[in-house]
C-alpha cells in the first residue's frame, strides 16, 4: 500500500464517510451489506490474512469509513452489532475445530503404531511451552524490554532442560530403534497446524509467534468477549424490547382514549346542536301560531264591527 492510500485509509478511520466524498455515503454502516465483524475489527477474513489460512476477500463490504461511523454512533445508542459477529465468529470456529478434529482422526490412524509405543504427550506439551516463551521474549524484545526478554530466556533454557530428561527417559526408552527416526506429529488446539515432536525452537517460536496462531488467538478471545457482551445486549434488548411493547400499548390505549373523548364530545356537540334547533324551531312554530291567532282575532273583530255598523242602518 503506497504512503497516500495509507494516509487515506488513517483519515478514513479517524474521520469516517463524511470527510471528503459525498458518494461513499449512499451505503451507511447499518446497511445488510456491511459486515458487522469488520465493524468490530474482527472479521476472520481480515485477521488471517496473508496466512496459510488467507480466507480471501469476505462477500460483505469492509470499509475503514464505515467502521468509524459506527464508532461514533455506538457512543450514542446501542445497535446490538455484537450478536451477529458471535454468530459469525461462532460458526467459523466451529467450522475450524471441526478440521482439527478431523486432523487427530487422520493422524490416529497413521501413527496408531507410534502413539500405542510412545508415551510422548509431556514432550509434546514441553515443545509448546519452549515456543510460546520464545515468541514472548521475542516480542519483549521487539518493544525494548530487554531485560524482561532475558528473564524469559532464561525461563526457556529450564524448559529444555525439562524437555530433554523426559525424551530420555519417556521417549527414548519406550520408542523401538525402527520407529525413532519417525516423525511424530501433533494438532495445534489453537489453529490446528500441525506440531513436530522433534521441530526446533525456531520452528515452534515461528509458529506461536507467527500471524495464524496469533490470529485464531486473537479471534477466540475476541469471540468470548462479544459472547459476554451480547448476553448484556440481549437481556438489555429485551428489557427496551419489553418497554417498546408497554409504550406502544399505551400510546394505544391514548389514542383510543382521545377517540372516544372526541367521539364523546362531537356527541354531546350534535345533541346540543339538535336541541338549539329543536328550540328554535318550537319558538318558530310558537311565533307562527301567536301570529295566526292574532290575525285571527283582528279578522274576528272587524267583522264583528262591520256587523254593528250594519244593525245602525
């Protein structure tokens, strides 16, 4: 990678996809497409990269952006990301200690002799101890712990001194001549390479040391701290869940309060509007009648007046 993509992938994750290009921002971190692994800066296809293991590249978007973006809006709210990384991780561990497995099965069978003469379980367990002390020392070494990576050597020489009484005296003794110069394997439990009982220390500081085993280090612990994580999530997911549902029944049952308030009040609303009405209605018909009978009277009276003036003549 040349010094400006890095520099544009560092401004990327510092910044996210709102720094410079309007165009990445059509696909947001919460989209299906995104892989939520890589969000969490774990996603095996990342991490075993370049290692024998290399998985190529993963079918969902990785995006350095995309993960700075869910950095910051994981600050605000949770978005429960973290159970479908378990779910991903746990499915390609368990596909991994599945080879292993297969691996011991196939190695059973092919050194069946071996394993029934030799009882070299504790030279095998001495060889991963030597080797995970040499990678460490390696590392002390590498940050300027030197005298640290000393101790650690010094630890080492007792290791091997450890190992070489029990070759002589657990593996030497119990092997045949005919089968000694045979090489006598054993499945990493980690990454499920395959471990040579008679590998040198390089070989094994290469290999505790090297990016696979680190990896797959690196990937189970990473799983096991999302699996705690996400049982937090999933009880505080339920509890929000659980208080969605009670709001949303409330709101319902407001809603339909407020109907029926209303319902209620354009009720009343129609039967005092039916009863102004009817009121004025029987004032009209009142009117109506005082009118006629009052016509009625004046008519009555100036007949009766024209009857007198009649009787004068």
């Amino acid at each position: 990678m040349s010094a400006q993509a890095q520099m544009r992938a560092l401004l990327d994750q510092l910044m996210g996809t709102a720094r410079d290009d309007e165009t990445r921002q059509r696909v947001k971190f919460t989209d299906e497409r995104v892989c939520k692994s890589h969000l969490l800066n774990c996603c095996p296809h990342d991490i075993l990269s370049g290692t024998r293991m290399d998985l190529g590249e993963c079918t969902k978007i990785h995006d350095l952006a995309l993960r700075a973006d869910y950095e910051i809006a994981s600050k605000e709210r949770d978005l429960f990301f973290e159970l479908d990384a378990v779910d991903h991780l746990e499915t390609f561990i368990a596909d991994c200690d599945r080879r292993t497995e297969l691996a011991k099965k196939r190695l059973a069978e092919t050194q069946e002799e071996i394993s029934a003469e030799v009882a070299a379980e504790k030279v095998h367990e001495l060889n991963e101890e030597i080797g995970k002390l040499l990678a460490k020392a390696e590392q002390l070494g590498a940050e300027g712990n030197v005298d640290e990576a000393q101790k650690v050597l010094q630890e080492v020489e007792k290791v091997r001194t450890r190992k070489k009484d029990a070759e002589q005296e657990e593996y030497r003794n119990s092997m045949p001549a005919s089968s000694f110069q045979q090489q006598k394997l054993r499945v990493c439990e980690v990454c499920s390479a395959y471990l040579g009982l008679h590998d040198n220390d390089r070989r094994l500081a290469d290999h505790f040391g090297g990016k696979l085993h680190l990896g797959f280090i690196q990937i189970r612990e990473k799983l096991d701290q999302l699996k705690s994580r996400s049982r937090d999530r999933r009880r505080r997911r339920s509890r929000s869940a659980s208080r969605d549902r009670r709001r949303s029944r409330s709101r319902s049952r407001d809603r339909k309060r407020r109907h029926r308030s209303r319902s209620r009040s354009r009720s009343r609303g129609h039967r005092h509007s039916h009863e102004q009405s009817s009121r004025h209605s029987s004032r009209d018909r009142s009117r109506d009648r005082d009118k006629r009978d009052s016509l009625n009277g004046r008519s009555d009276s100036r007949r009766g007046e024209e009857r007198d003036a009649g009787g004068d003549f």
